[in-house]
C-alpha cells in the first residue's frame, strides 16, 4: 500500500469511537453516530489533516464498526480494519490499557505496517445483516442446548419423566426456540434469494460434500463473501487448521501445532463438516484411510478441514460447482 501522510487509529466502541492521529499527536472522543462523524471531520480540519492523504485504522469488532467504514467509503478517505490480537502481539511489551491508548497503538500500528495493509470496500449490507441473523441462531442454538442438558440432568437425578413442572417448562422453551431458529433460517434464505452474488456463493460451497447449509453461511459471513481473505491459506490460518513449527535451537524439537489465535465457532463448525466428508465423499475417505496409517485422527481431521477450505475457495474462484471424479467408486 502507498505511504499516506497522516493516519489515524480508531478505538471502536457501542457508543463511542476514540480517533488518534499520530503526525499532529491529537485525541478526540466522538460518538458512534452521524453527530459524531461530523465532529470527527471538524478535528481533522482543525489539525491541518487533509483526509484526501490519510489512512484511517479500525479495530475490528465485528459489527460496531460498520457505520463508520460506510461513512468512510461515502467521503472517499482509505481505510482498513485490523484484529484486535494483531495489534497486541505487534508492540511488544506495553503498560495499561484505555480506549485513548488503545486509538494511539492502532495508529502506531498503521503507520509501522502499512506496506502489509490494503485499503478495504465496505461491507455489503446483505454480509451485514448475515452476521447478525447467525449471531441469533447462535445464541438460541446454545440456550436449547442448556435447556436439554438441565432435562437430562433432572430426569437422571430424580428419575422424573417429562409431566414434572420443571422439565415441562423447559421442553416448551426449547419447542419455542426451535420454531424461532426456523424463522431465522427461512430469513437468511430469503436474505440469499435476494442477493444474487450471495445466493451463488452459497450454492458452490453446498455443491462440496461434508459443507452444509450452516457452514456455508458462516463462511459467507466471516470471509464477507470472500472478499476479506486473500486465498484459502490465509483464510485457514484464521480459522485455526494450519500446523506452525515448535522448535528453537537444538532443545526444543516439538511437532507442528495449529495456534490457539483462532476463530474457534468457525473451526467447531468445520470439524463436523470434515468428519462429514469422510463419512459420504469418496475422495476424503480415501485420503483419510491412508493419512490414518500414520497420523493421529484428529490431525487427519485437520486436514480434511483444510482440504475443504482449499475445496471452497476453488469453487468461487472457478464460478463453478464442486465435481466429484470419484462419485461412483466404491
């Protein structure tokens, strides 16, 4: 990326963004809103900051964040959000933490790494609101798993069928709930049909064997529709299925190991699709029976994550639904 004269680092919050430009040394706290664009315009020309020539940083929080990059894209100034786990491992040692600190540290970080960064679109509102139908589903996926652990609990416990007050109480939520998820997911079909670019990402990746309507949504969302990564590789590195060396000079000789820094929902979600995989596509399997002989089964599950991360980004590269050569092998 070209050097910028100014940058500005933005600590986002609900209500609040913490803006920070590291070439004047200034502050300000504005709100999260309209108002609080427009203060944000007023403090760069106070400071002698031609936006035309500057790079703003975010903090990626996964949704605050989104009516101010749409802002930012309206009026033309560059931008880019940045992982909160990135810019705490690029400073080395630091003390304390505030909102005005942390603004400071994302600017720093901008300015230091700007060579690595790339100036983003804004997210696509259908992106957005998938984001935030999956984040409900989620919610309500979990709570229905609480309500049958506390049934399974009690009936073992007491030995009570479903007519004791607690446990009828509980399968009514959990019946509520399940309708309720039904509803999300009749809406984020709707939310697809009605989003061409969308709707055909979704239909590749559900062409792939072991990949399900889920996990075909959630990986729409996290990549933004692939726009957000640029290949498979980086993409898995984010999901938590490649392998890093562990070995320091001639004491420390360790196997390879995925990191802990990783998005884990998503990695939950792929296990299921991968062990899917080896269960109904012949290819998997086959490859899954030979890594066995050498390799333990969660890291041959490992692979075939990876092998279906690769599998995903090759179908919306191509434009073209997975083929399977080995469908008819027995």
């Amino acid at each position: 990326m070209e050097k910028f004269a100014f940058y500005i680092g933005v600590d986002v919050s609900k209500n609040t963004l913490d803006v920070h430009c590291s070439e004047v040394n200034k502050h300000i706290t504005i709100p999260n809103s309209s108002e609080g664009f427009r203060m944000f315009h007023s403090f760069c020309r106070e400071n002698g900051i031609d936006l035309k020539i500057t790079f703003v940083a975010l903090e990626y929080t996964g949704g605050y964040e989104y009516r101010f990059i749409q802002h930012l894209h309206e009026k033309q100034i560059a931008f880019a959000r940045i992982p909160g786990i990135a810019i705490k491992h690029s400073l080395g040692i630091s003390r304390g933490k505030s909102d005005k600190v942390d603004a400071k540290r994302i600017a720093t970080y901008a300015e230091e790494k700007h060579k690595q960064l790339s100036i983003e679109k804004p997210v696509d509102k259908a992106i957005i609101e998938l984001k935030a139908l999956l984040a409900f589903r989620k919610r309500l996926v979990r709570e229905n798993a609480g309500y049958k652990s506390s049934i399974k609990e009690r009936k073992h416990m007491y030995g009570l069928s479903n007519k004791d007050f607690m446990i009828s109480i509980l399968l009514k939520k959990e019946a509520h709930n399940t309708k309720l998820i039904e509803k999300i997911e009749q809406q984020i079909t709707m939310l697809l049909t009605m989003n061409p670019a969308v709707n055909h990402s979704f239909k590749l990746l559900t062409s792939i064997k072991g990949i399900g309507k889920v996990n075909a949504w959630m990986t729409i969302a996290y990549t933004e529709n692939f726009t957000s990564f640029p290949n498979a590789r980086s993409y898995a590195v984010y999901v938590g299925v490649i392998p890093f060396d562990h070995s320091s000079g001639t004491s420390i000789r360790g196997r390879k190991r995925v990191s802990h820094l990783a998005n884990k929902e998503l990695k939950q979600e792929l296990a299921q699709a991968a062990r899917s995989a080896i269960e109904w596509d012949t290819e998997m399997r086959l490859y899954a029976e030979r890594k066995l002989k050498n390799k333990q089964y969660g890291i041959v599950v490992n692979n075939v994550k990876f092998k279906l991360i690769l599998r995903m980004f090759a179908v919306i590269k191509r434009g073209e639904k997975y083929v399977d050569k080995l469908a008819n092998v027995a």
